[in-house]
C-alpha cells in the first residue's frame, strides 16, 4: 500500500469508520468508552487515525499521537468490544468496495494494536 498517494482513500473510509464507532451502543455501552467518545473531537480522532494508518502503511506521514496502550488503558475494552470494532471496520471496508488485498493489510494493521487495546489497567504494553 503506498500511503502517500491513498491518503485521500484513507481518510475517506477513516471518516466513515470513526462515525460508525462513535455511535455504536456495543461499543458505548461500556461507560468509559462513551465518555472517551464525548471527550475527543472526531475530527482529531479521524486525523490521528488516517495519519496513524499513512505511516503504518509506509509514509511518508508520521503518526504523532500517544500510544495505542497510553490511548486505550484506562478504557478496559474487551475483546468482545474488539470484534464489534473489527464489524465496524468491515461494514466501512464493504461500504466503500474495498479490495481484497488492501483490507487484508489494513485489517493486519488494526490488529497489530490489539495486545495494547485490549488490556486490563495494571497490564503493561506489548509492544
């Protein structure tokens, strides 16, 4: 994936995927989630998240956020909250005709962050 010329396409599903999540009642039925979702403004989080994604897919851009586990610690996810997210990300990929090859990367980007998402407050980071 060369992320420089797919940052358009990247933001687009971004911005789709981030309206998905921050509505979704599985994800905010878990009380510190839905306040993290009130808390940050979607248009930082889909820049984050498209920027984040550019870099992980090879730049030229670089992630400047906090960490995957600074980010997500003190929202105990679970792992059923997890695979409500993943739902989220492939009715986005589905929505917009996605291919086959570059949901394959963009999804093994997602869950390389698992292990730092979805912890309990006094786990440490896996990466």
């Amino acid at each position: 994936m060369n992320a420089s010329a797919a940052v358009y396409p990247i933001a687009t599903v971004v911005d789709d995927l981030i309206d998905r999540v921050m509505v979704d009642s599985r994800l905010n039925a878990n009380p510190r989630v839905d306040e993290a979702h009130h808390r940050v403004p979607p248009a930082g989080f889909k820049y984050l998240v498209t920027e984040m994604v550019c870099w992980a897919a090879g730049g030229p851009q670089k992630y400047t956020g906090r960490s995957m586990y600074e980010s997500h610690k003190e929202m105990k996810i679970t792992a059923p909250e997890w695979e409500a997210f993943m739902d989220d990300l492939q009715q986005t990929l589905d929505k917009f005709g996605v291919p086959a090859q570059e949901q394959g990367e963009l999804k093994a980007i997602v869950e390389s962050t698992r292990a730092d998402i979805v912890v309990k407050p006094e786990s440490t980071p896996a990466s």
